[in-house]
C-alpha cells in the first residue's frame, strides 16, 4: 500500500501561528470566523471592545522563500476610524525594533491623516507581537506613545505596542479564568502547535469566542499539504540565513584575530622576543611566526 507523502509531521499536527505566514492568514480570511477572531485580539490588546473592522491593502501576497525579507502585517482600521497594523515576529532579527516600529507607526499615522484636512486625525496603533524580550524588557506588554519628561502625554494619536510572548508563555498551566484576555491570546499562540498542549489549549478556546476561530481557522489550514510547504520553505530560508550570518560573523572574528596575532608577532620581533617564545606565545607554528616576521620585515 502507497503512502502518500506528506511535511505534516502527524495526522493532528497545527501550523505554527508564530510563523508570520501563518498569522497573518488567520486573521484574513474572507469569512466571518476570522472577523470574529482579528476583533477578538484586537480587544484583547487594546482594552475595549472592538465591534466593526475592515481589512485595508498593505502589501502583495508573498509565496517564494526568496521573498521572505517582506513583513506580512495585517492592517485594518475600526468603525471609528482608527487604524491599526499588526505584525508577528516569530525569531529575534536583531533589528533596532524600537526605532522600526516608530517609522511603522509614523507612516500609518501619516497615511491616516487627511490631505488638506487641518491636523485632526484619528489614533493610530502599531502591534508586534514579539516571540522573544525586547532588549530584555520582560512586561507582558509595553504601549509607548509620546510624552514630556513630566509624563504628560501629547495628542495620544501615535500608539506603538509590543506583546511579549516569552513572557505570557510562563503561565500556562494557569487556571483558565484568572487569565485576561490578552494573557490567553498569548498562551494560544505559544502553544496551538504543541501537541502536548492540545488540552489547555481547547480550555482556551472554549473560553473566548475568537480563539475558537482562530483555532477552527489554523485547524483547517493545517489539513493543506501547500501551507506546510509554505511553512517549512519560510522556515529553511530562515534557517539558511541565520546560518549564513553566524558563519560570516565567526570568519570576521577569526580573521580580526588573525590581524592581531600578526601585529603583535610584529612588535614581539622588533623587541628582540626569539621566535619560538613568540610562536608559543600567539598560539603559532615556529613556520607561521616565521612568515608573519620575515613578511613584515620585508614591508
């Protein structure tokens, strides 16, 4: 009997919602069980009730590995006007994400306010939700917004907040209903995907309407062999690059070590210290010292 090959690594496995992909695609479905699941986070993070949203154009859809440097960011703007663009950052780039997320917020805050309009406008909000600390800031979330050095806030139109899963993912365990809403939206994006969970996390759902939609949502998407393809080339290209990185910076320090040991082989030589003193001394063969000297020598 032929067994048809397949990435889902078992007959129940979820999609990762921390994979950027996958996050933005729970929240843009064309159905009503996303609308319910985007208002759902959106109250959640920012502390009222969220009753009508509309998903506004940000960005072409993105398919190839190569193409992974673009943000997937879902933008919206609420009934009242406001605006808000959310993204998900599953690994530590090591951006500036402090500066990053100014700009960001800058720019919708910008394309918010009117042309021509005189300067009223309504608040904007940037969301990241963050799967590690932010230059170790451990709070489950951080909402800056501009203020003078005596507290006082300014227009209040400028919003940018971070959502620290590392830090919500220590409660689970917690006992669902002394959980706040955010507190389990955290916890279910930590943990949709792991398997030994799967029976706190259907405590989760079942206690917020817009998780069980979410949950419904990355449940059906994970019965299609294309999104974990998806998944799993984003999450080689990521790989390969982090690679790249660490290699290219370990040949930086090694050939920074490399200048030095020649430099101080250099000196050594030119106090009169005898070569075998000076190979022993910087870790070097009596041929490597010896080349490095009679190189500079002939400099």
């Amino acid at each position: 009997m032929n067994m048809k090959k397949t990435l889902r690594p078992s007959p129940t496995a979820i999609l990762n919602p921390r994979i950027d992909v996958n996050f933005k695609a729970m929240f843009t479905q064309e159905t009503e069980g996303s609308q319910i699941a985007l208002k759902s986070f959106l109250s959640s993070v920012l502390g009222k009730t969220i009753k009508e949203v509309n998903l506004t154009a940000n960005e072409p859809p993105v398919d190839a590995p190569s193409q992974m440097q673009m943000t997937f960011d879902v933008a919206v703007k609420f009934d009242d006007g406001e605006r808000a663009s959310i993204e998900m950052q599953g690994r530590d780039r090591k951006y500036d994400y402090a500066a990053r997320s100014e700009v960001q917020a800058a720019r919708l805050l910008n394309n918010s306010a009117k042309k021509g309009g005189g300067w009223s406008s309504e608040k904007v909000y940037q969301i990241s939700v963050l799967n590690f600390h932010k230059n170790n800031d451990k709070s489950e979330m951080s909402w800056y917004t501009m203020r003078d050095e005596k507290g006082a806030q300014l227009a209040g139109r400028l919003n940018v907040i971070f959502i620290d899963l590392l830090e919500i993912k220590k409660l689970v365990g917690t006992p669902i209903e002394k959980l706040t809403a955010l507190q389990k939206w955290g916890l279910y994006l930590s943990y949709a995907d792991d398997e030994s969970k799967t029976e706190y996390v259907n405590k989760l759902a079942a206690s917020e309407g817009g998780i069980m939609e979410a949950k419904t949502i990355i449940k059906r998407m994970s019965e299609e062999e294309s999104n974990w393809f998806r998944e799993f080339s984003r999450d080689t290209a990521m790989r390969d690059y982090n690679e790249s990185m660490s290699i290219a910076k370990k040949e930086g320090l090694a050939e920074g070590e490399r200048k030095k040991a020649v430099e101080a082989a250099r000196s050594l030589s030119a106090n009169g210290v005898s070569i075998d003193i000076i190979a022993k001394s910087l870790n070097m063969t009596i041929e490597e010292a010896t080349e490095i000297i009679c190189d500079a020598k002939k400099a």
